[in-house]
C-alpha cells in the first residue's frame, strides 16, 4: 500500500531532471556518498562472516609462488 505522501519513483525522476544544475550536483554527490557507505558497510559484513576469506586465501597462496606484484 502506498502512502499518499510518498512520490513514486518515475515522479522523482521528472523532479530530478527538473533541478537546477547546482541542486542536481548536489543530490548526485549526496546519493554517491550514501551508495559508497552501502558499499562499506556490506563490505564490513562480508568480512567478519567471512565471506572474503577466500580473497587471503590467494593472496597468500600467491605470496607462497612467490607470484604477487607491487601495486
């Protein structure tokens, strides 16, 4: 059920293409920064439930070969 308040999403972006230059660059890096907190914090998750283990796994299997480059 929607609320009566709440604009759908095909109406927030006639609204988006509406703004001024500015406002626009301003919700761009507003909305960038909220994806990259997302990003971290799914991130944090992954590592502590381990599903990036696999990643040490290579890196020091890697290491081992003797196959690891400087970034």
């Amino acid at each position: 059920m929607k609320d009566s308040n709440m604009l759908t999403v095909e109406e927030i972006k006639i609204a988006i293409d509406a703004l001024p230059e500015k406002d626009y660059v301003s919700l761009r890096n507003w909305f960038s920064k909220k994806d990259w907190e997302k990003w971290d914090r799914e991130i944090v998750k992954d590592s502590e439930t381990g599903k990036l283990d696999f990643l040490i796994q290579e890196a020091l299997h890697e290491k081992t070969r003797g196959t690891l480059r400087d970034l």
